[in-house]
C-alpha cells in the first residue's frame, strides 16, 4: 500500500536512525572500508525514499534497508578485480552475510564491536576516531557530535572527513585487534560506548528525551567488552555505571513521554536485576573515572528515598573525578552535589565561577543550574531568566518544555532541580545519569 512522501520519509529517517549502526557494520564486513560502508548506507537511505512511497513501507524495514546497502556492497566488491577470490564468499547470501568462524581464542564476534575498533585505529587522532565512531555507531550528526564536545561543528566535520580519508589511504582492514594493539584502543573504545549511551540517555535533539536502542547496544557492547576483558578494570567500571543508568530508565519518562526530575521518580520502577548487575560489577571495577562515575550512580541506587541520598560522599567523589577529568562539566555536576550537601549558596558561587570558561558559553545546562540555586535562594525572578536561557540553549523538545515549566512554576520552591547525579565528563555532552 502506498504512503505519502512525507510519511515515507518519516519512516526511514526513523528507521535508519535505530538501524544505521548495524547496516554500516554489516557493510563494512563486505567492502571492509568504513567510509564506503556509510556511502552505501546512505545509499539504501535514498532508495527507501524512492521506493517507500510508491510501494509502501516494508513489514520490516530495517532489514530492507540491510539487505538493499549489502546488495549494492557486493556489486561493488564483483566490480574490483582485486575482490574476485572473495565473491563466492560475499555473494552466497544477499540478505544475510554470516560471520567468519573465530580463528582466536579472544576474536570479537560482534559487528558493532568490530567496527568500533576499526574506527578507534591508532592512526588517528583520540578526538577523530571518537567522533568517527560516534558518527557510525550512534548515528549522530556533525552538529549533535558538536555539542557533545562542545567545538564548532566545522571542527568535527573536518575530523570525521580526514578519518575516513586516513582509515582508507592506510587500507585499514575491518578486522579484529589482538593483544597490545587491542589495549592501545581500549581507551577510545571505552569513551564511544559511553558517549553512544548518553546520548540516548539524553537525546541531544529532536523530539524525545530518549533514544533506548542506543542505550541498549552501549550497555550490551559495555558487557561484551568486560567480559572480552576482564583484567580492565574501567571496562568493568563502564560496565557497572551503565547497568546503574539504565536501571532508572523506566521512571526517568512520564506516560505522555515528558520527562520526570530525579526528585520525583518513582524508585519502585527503577529495574532491581540491573542494579544487582552495577553492584556486581563494581566489585571488579578500579579507581578510574569510569569507576568513580559507577560509585556515584552506586550512591544514588542505594537510596530508597531520594532523601536518603548520600550527597556528601557524591560530592567527595565528584571532587576525585574533577582530578582525574578535570573539566567544566564535571566541576558543574561538583557544584549541584555541593549545593545538596552544603546549600545553594555555596554551589553559586562555584557555578558562577564556570560561566567564563568558553566551553559553557552554550552549554543549557549551567543556565539551568544556576536557575535551579537561585530559585532555592528565594530569587525566582532571576532563576526564571536562566531557565528561559536554559531553554533557548536545548535543543531537545522535552528539555525545553520541562525548563519552560520550570520559568513558569518557581512558586513550587520544593524543586531540587535535574542535575542531582552525573551530567558527563572530559568536556563532553550531558552524560549518563540527570533525571
């Protein structure tokens, strides 16, 4: 049955938004270039939007959209000479290409892993082969990798550019790393599957605070890496302090899908068998800030009652971490734990102090805490300027309704405010944890 053009689109942009990571990695399995992977994904993208709305939209759309980008990645690899040996491999199945058998014993068998440690090649800068990746596996623009960095975009777009550039000059292949070649990329890898949960934690935009599919895949890639690893002890602090998030995400929404402040989430909704697993994997994690992140959100889980919060010890750890990472976003998340362990005053001064630094000159969430203290101060009509900043500043729907109720309920001086836990670190976008 045929659709609209506007429905088709849609649909495919929704789609490909949750199935893009998967489509690149299952290409780049064929064509073994990343950047040719992406063009091929985008590809299949625009033969959804031809065909979409003339035959109607697939029962499953997703595997269309593979089974369209792979189709067109074998024609690629029958057209170069150089891959003729490798077609009764790559041809026999259009729409399913089934892994290579392991041939070690620590073989990642997993796409989205291996594409993440093709990209985290140590040919390329630490910041281009996070962005890269971020690119590929979560599916994010140059303007929402942007802000999770807090660069101009122009920056990130030239990052992304020269890695693909360099990834394929070097003929990097799409292959498993082994050994100390496995550990030089732990760290980049760590940081993608970070950032990838945060932002479907906290969707940088659109119309909803959440994005579960990427919060899924990061929490899974997060424990097939602990386990791939066990002797890394932040692949197990990762591990914990997203098992921790993820446990509140049922009570982090509303039923119309607005977004409900840590303060008033129902506790009873937060999943017991995933913080039975943060728990349990923190007992192997170490003193990195991976795990000191999981030992705040351990903080947080222990308290039955938000009242019951330990903020003088989330406030100690924060400050560890600030060692560690130090960074303005991090001494913001200091500054809120502060202001619950010791008053809002003395988290003002704090906050006002990281209003020069020029990475928080667009950053909604210091407006959005500095209103929060004020509001608890007894200024409102101050606060009330700084949440309408806030909200300006956001671009997700749901942040801004909320922070535009908030401008418009400052009478309700029992507020505490979103920022009660982790918002990110290194200088990156809102992180795992907030409401």
């Amino acid at each position: 049955m045929a659709v609209t053009e506007r429905d088709a689109a849609a649909a495919v942009e929704a789609v490909f938004r949750i199935e893009s990571a998967r489509i690149i990695a299952g290409v780049a399995r064929i064509v073994r270039d990343v950047g040719i992977a992406e063009e091929l994904a985008q590809d299949a993208l625009v033969a959804a939007l031809e065909q979409w709305p003339r035959d109607g939209v697939p029962d499953n759309p997703g595997a269309w959209l593979t089974a369209t980008a792979k189709r067109r990645a074998i024609d690629l690899v029958r057209r170069r000479e150089v891959y003729a040996r490798k077609l009764a491999e790559v041809g026999r199945s259009v729409e399913d290409v089934p892994p290579p058998e392991p041939v070690e014993p620590d073989d990642i068998d997993d796409d989205l892993l291996r594409l993440i440690f093709t990209a985290c090649h140590p040919l390329l800068p630490e910041q281009a082969r996070i962005a890269l990746t971020l690119r590929l596996l979560g599916g994010l623009t140059t303007s929402e990798i942007a802000r999770a960095f807090l660069v101009p975009e122009a920056t990130v777009a030239q990052r992304i550019v020269r890695a693909k550039r360099t990834l394929a000059k070097a003929g990097v292949p799409f292959e498993v790393p082994y050994g100390d070649d496995r550990a030089r990329r732990l760290s980049s890898v760590l940081e993608v599957i970070y950032l990838v949960f945060n932002e479907g934690y906290s969707a940088t935009a659109g119309d909803d605070l959440l994005r579960p599919q990427l919060c899924e895949d990061a929490l899974r890639l997060a424990r097939v890496l602990a386990a791939l690893m066990p002797a890394e002890p932040e692949a197990h602090g990762l591990a914990a302090l997203l098992e921790f998030q993820a446990s509140r995400t049922a009570a982090r929404t509303g039923p119309d899908g607005r977004p409900v402040l840590l303060a008033e989430q129902n506790r009873a909704r937060w999943d017991g068998l995933l913080i039975r697993r943060g728990f349990d994997a923190i007992q192997r994690a170490g003193s990195g800030p991976y795990s000191v992140q999981a030992a705040i959100a351990a903080c947080h889980a222990k308290a039955r009652r938000y009242e019951d919060t330990d903020w003088t010890t989330i406030a100690a750890l924060y400050g560890r971490l600030l060692v560690l990472t130090p960074s303005p976003v991090v001494a913001l998340n200091r500054a809120v734990a502060v202001s619950m362990a010791q008053g809002p005053a003395a988290a003002l001064e704090l906050v006002n102090a990281l209003a020069a630094a020029p990475a928080m000159r667009e950053y909604h969430l210091l407006p959005s805490v500095r209103g929060d203290l004020l509001a608890r101060l007894g200024r409102t009509t101050e606060a009330g300027a700084e949440f309408e900043r806030a909200a300006e500043l956001t671009r997700n729907a749901r942040e801004r309704e909320l922070l535009r109720g908030r401008a418009a309920s400052l009478g309700d001086q029992g507020d505490q405010g979103d920022q009660g836990e982790f918002r990110g670190a290194k200088g990156s976008r809102p992180g795992a944890a907030g409401r």
